[in-house]
C-alpha cells in the first residue's frame, strides 16, 4: 500500500511517478471504508483527493499555510500529514475532528467550519508574512458555493492590495456546496467552465495581430481596454476586475496539471486564483449520484450507499410536513434557504411551490435582509437555517428585522447539541443572541406536534419577529396529550408537584421527564413545567408558583450566559422569591465533537447527573 509510505508531512513528495498514479484510488477507499463506519462528510472529500495530493507536492508543511473553506474537505490533508491512523476515530468525542484544528496538527493553519472565511485569513496571513520579511507560501482553498457569500469578495476586494509577494486561491469548482449552486458566480463560473478554450484562443488572437501592420499598437489597445478581447470572450471576468489574476480552469483530477499550474501561479506577484474542476463524490457511484446526501452522511452500507442507523422522523422532516401544507393553504408564506434546501427540509416546498421557494446561496446576512423586504412586500417570510449559521447574520437580525418589528419566522434547525461536527457548528447560542434583541420572540417545542403548532402560531397568530428553535435528531413523540393551545409567553404545566419544579425549554422537557422519575426514587415529587417561551417567558405562572417550591430548576439546551436559566432567575430575585433556583445550562466553553448522549453525560446534562446536582442542592 502506498499509503503505509506516508507516515508525516511531506512524505508524499518521495513516491515515485507510480506510486503517484495509485494513491488516489488507495485514498478513496480509505476514506470509503473508514467513513462508512464513523460517518463523516464524504462526497466533497472524494472530490478533492488529486486536488489535495497536488497542493502537498507544492507546499512543504508546516512552514507554508493552507487553509481550507469550510473545512470539511480537508481529509485527504490529514492523510498526507500523517494522521490516517486516528481516522478510527473520527468526529469521536476525544478522537480527531472533521475539521482543521490547529491543536491537532501544526499543518492546519486555521480552525474553520462555517463558510468562505479562508481568503480572509489568507490575506491576513500574507500580510504578517510580509511584515516579517518572511517567504512561506499561503494558499487557500475556497467552493464555488463559498463564493456566494459575501465575505469572500470583501476579502477579494482587499487582496488586490497585494502587489509585492504572492498569494494562491485555489477555486474548487464542483458546480455544487450543499444544495446545487445558484445566483450570478454560478451562472458566470458556468461559462467559464464551457471556456476553456478561451487561453489559447487569445493567444491566436494576439499571434495575427501581432503580424498585422500597427498590430503592437492595436494589442496595447485591447489590454488598456477593461472591456477587452477577454471580456468579450468569457462574459464578466469578476476576478480580474478585481484585480485577481485567473489562470484556468484545470481538470482537478490531473495532478500534473494541477501542479504546473500552481507552480506558476506562485512565481506571480499578487493575488493568483486558478479555476480547478473536480466532482463531488468521484470515484464513488452513490455519491456521485447523490452528493447532497452523501455532503455529510451517517454509517452506511459501502454496497449500496444506503444509511445503517433508522431513519424515524426528526425535527426536520416534522417542519418539512408542516411548510408544505402552509404552502398549500397560505399563498403569502415564502421560504428561504442559504444553500440548504435538502438539509433544512425544503426541498418538498420548493419542488411543489417553485415560484415561493428562494435559495439565496451561502448568504446568510443577505437572506435576513432579503426576508425583511419580503415582510414589507406584504409576503410572510420563513427563514429555514442551522442554528450555527444563523450567528453570521446577527446584525441583519437586529438592525432589518427587529428593529423595524417585522414578520419574519425564523426556523431554526439543529438547535443545542449537533454532535460530531463538533464546536463550530453546536447550536447553543441562539437563545442567548435572540433573546437580547428587543421585539424578538423566542420558542422551542417539546415534541413533533408543538413543532407543528408553533409554526402554525408563527404564520397565522403573531406579528413580529418569531424564532422556533428545534434540535437534530428524532422528533419527540411523548406527551402527545399535552397539547394546551399556543398562546404568547403562555408556559404549560405538564404535572404539579412539590418542592423542586422542573422548568424545561424545548427539548429539555423530554430530559425533565426522566429527571422527574428519578426524582421520584428518592422521594421527591417534583412538578414539570414546559416553558414553551424563553421571550417573552411566563412571568405569571411563576409568580403563581414561587411560594409552592423550595428549588426551581431551569433546563436549556443553550450556553449558560444570556440564557433562558439567567432571565428567569433574574425575574425571580425580583420578585423575591425565597427558595433556589439551579440553572441546568451549557458551560461557557466551545463544545467539541462527539455523540450527543456523551456530550450531555460530559456536562452533567443528562437525567442522571441533573437529578445529582438537584440532591446536591437539596
């Protein structure tokens, strides 16, 4: 095996010319085999395997810096830097994360995990290499998807500074992030992709004039021109009018020419982008048909494809049924997604309801804004989005939306713990940064049918800004009889008890539950109250209670700071109440990868360590 040659960084510089040609294929099914296993994000590592093992034959690691967009493809370079071993134990709590880390390894130049962030740090890196006098080579990897985000074209905008030394952007191009690709950059990269003829074209074209009669004079002409022989050619040259220099588009299957390119792109001063097509999934015939599916995929059967662990309904597939039917019988409620159709359950609406279904691209702060001009349009705007990811469009929450108190809902997937993706992507902060925003009103359901009975008080009972935060995984199907109508701040208590009340949000109530049998072991009958709110929160049923119980415990899927526990006890020194109230919160500490039911076992959140930590206070 080739691989078993690669044992640190920049050992695959020493394969030979045929050891080369069959590490791909031993590459890929490493990742298959290992994968299928630990689950992981498969179709873009496969895509960019040559791309990688070209980049390493470039660079000498850890002096130069290469820093991957998202992170998620990055894979093969922990292979190439000599981790293949710890891949057992991939997105494992303790094991090796999915993304880079720089405490992993000091080949990982920057800890990413959310979306077009690398040319920023490129730049910045470049800068510093700069100011030192040093001469390491920065490169950054970036998607075509990442492009739709606007962070990148600031960093664009700024790199064109950039005159003296060098900096490489690699654009991977496979027509596709999450959802398939869409807006201006795709439509543009899409002819330039069907334009690869254009580089010899024009060098035909300058070879006749040059032989023309005055032809040095009319070629000066046409590069003094922005609108020159190349705009004609290949329709909105964005990079170079950005002042980024392109080279390409290269097969991003071809070492070779991948790397030829490379090496000359970096003997050019300024920013470089060489335009590399690869296809998500290569070299695996389920993935390549199905590559959102296989974006980031649980274990699964290597013959088929097809998933090992049951597939109940979650969360997702509840607010799926629910925005279809809405469509069906609301002809005002629309929905956006930033590029995540499939993973944010709208592919069913947008399938049955094209002309109401908008997918901005990887732009968040720009769906915020995009939805608060929907909402004065007289439409009732749906925001589907990861909780992690809505943390980039703070501001556009704040300044479009709240503060002009529109209609937005805001549907919040994979709120609290995620699991293996790890630190940037657990959702734990978004009752903390909503709550904080005036007009904003913030609920989470118990169960599947309180998902649906929000969403349905969101669109049809309220005005205002809504958010609905539900987790990952498998809807809640208990408590099917607690259905008590959804009215605004309005808790619902669940069972009365006596002295320690359990007040739980959203998916806490389930873990109440559990609690409250143990409670019931030793001698305890406490009372379970479902928050249902955590803004505005239930300041009557608490004033109503505050004399019937010694402790009262909060339970929250959300950091500790800001959270739902903090202003519920805040109101209770308030109103002086006399008893305890214990805060059963996340810590205000980044949470790393591993299996939800470890996670909450590691921070003392599950039933066990909470009914500990009640007998404690007690």
């Amino acid at each position: 095996m080739v691989l078993d040659k690669i044992k640190q960084p920049n050992d695959v510089k020493n394969l030979t010319e045929e050891e080369l040609q069959a590490l791909p294929q031993e590459i890929r099914t490493f990742l298959i085999e290992h994968l299928s296993k630990t689950g992981g994000h498969l179709a873009s590592n496969l895509g960019t395997v040559e791309l990688t093992i070209a980049l390493h034959l470039l660079l000498d690691f850890p002096q130069d810096k290469l820093i991957w967009d998202v992170g998620h493809q990055a894979y093969t370079h922990k292979i190439l830097t000599g981790r293949a071993d710890e891949f057992e134990h991939l997105r494992q709590y303790g094991g090796m994360s999915g993304f880079p880390k720089r405490d992993e390894s000091d080949c990982d130049s920057f800890d990413t995990g959310h979306s077009s962030t690398s040319l920023s740090a490129a730049l910045g890196y470049c800068m510093a290499r700069d100011l030192a006098d040093q001469h390491y080579k920065v490169a950054a990897v970036i998607g075509d998807g990442a492009l739709t985000g606007g962070l990148a074209y600031e960093a664009l905008n700024n790199a064109s500074r950039l005159q003296k030394s060098n900096l490489l952007i690699i654009l991977n191009d496979n027509e596709m992030s999450i959802s398939k690709n869409v807006g201006g950059m795709s439509v543009n990269l899409e002819r330039l992709r069907t334009s690869s003829k254009y580089v010899g074209l024009k060098n035909d074209v300058l070879s006749s004039l040059e032989a023309w009669p005055n032809g040095e004079r009319i070629i000066r002409k046409i590069r003094s021109t922005k609108n020159g022989i190349k705009s004609l050619m290949v329709p909105n040259m964005v990079f170079e009018d950005l002042g980024v220099m392109y080279l390409g588009p290269v097969d991003g299957h071809d070492i070779k020419a991948m790397l030829d390119t490379f090496k000359m792109a970096v003997r050019i001063n300024g920013p470089v982008l060489v335009h590399v097509i690869t296809k998500k999934g290569n070299g695996y015939e389920p993935a390549e048909r199905h590559p959102s599916r296989f974006h980031g995929t649980d274990i699964f059967e290597i013959e088929t494809g097809l998933p090992k662990r049951s597939n109940n309904p979650g969360y997702t597939d509840v607010f799926s049924t629910v925005m279809r039917k809405m469509g069906d019988r609301n002809p005002e409620v629309v929905a956006i997604t930033a590029a995540m159709a499939e993973g944010a359950g709208l592919k069913r609406f947008r399938n049955m309801f094209p002309e109401k279904f908008f997918d901005v691209g990887i732009a968040e702060e720009h769906a915020v804004t995009f939805a608060a001009g929907l909402a004065l349009g007289g439409r009732t705007p749906v925001f589907a989005v990861y909780s992690s990811f809505l943390q980039r469009a703070y501001d556009q929450i704040l300044e479009d939306v709240c503060l002009q108190n529109l209609h937005v809902i805001f549907a919040i997937d994979r709120a609290g713990l995620v699991g293996a993706d790890g630190s940037t992507h657990q959702g734990v902060f978004d009752v903390s940064f909503l709550t904080a925003m005036p007009n904003m009103t913030v609920m989470a359901p118990k169960n599947k049918w309180e998902l649906s009975d929000m969403m349905k008080f969101a669109v049809s009972n309220h005005d205002g800004p809504i958010a609905i935060r539900y987790p990952r995984g498998e809807a809640y199907c208990g408590l099917k009889e607690q259905r008590a109508p959804i009215q605004l701040g309005r808790a619902e208590e669940i069972k009365d008890g006596s002295k320690v009340m359990l007040f739980a949000f959203g998916s806490m109530v389930k873990k109440a539950e559990e609690v409250e049998q143990l409670l019931q072991s030793h001698g305890i009958d406490a009372g379970i109250c479902n928050a249902r709110f955590a803004k505005p929160f239930d300041k009557e049923y608490l004033q109503a209670i505050k004399d019937r119980y010694d402790l009262i415990v909060t339970m929250e899927e959300n950091v500790y700071t800001g959270g739902f526990g903090q202003q519920v006890q805040s109101y209770l020194s308030d109103i002086d109440y006399k008893g305890k109230v214990l805060k059963i919160a996340i810590p205000d500490e980044f949470v790393q990868h591993g299996s939800v039911t470890l996670l909450f076992k590691e921070l003392r959140m599950d039933a066990e360590s909470i009914t500990e930590r009640i007998l404690e206070v007690l």
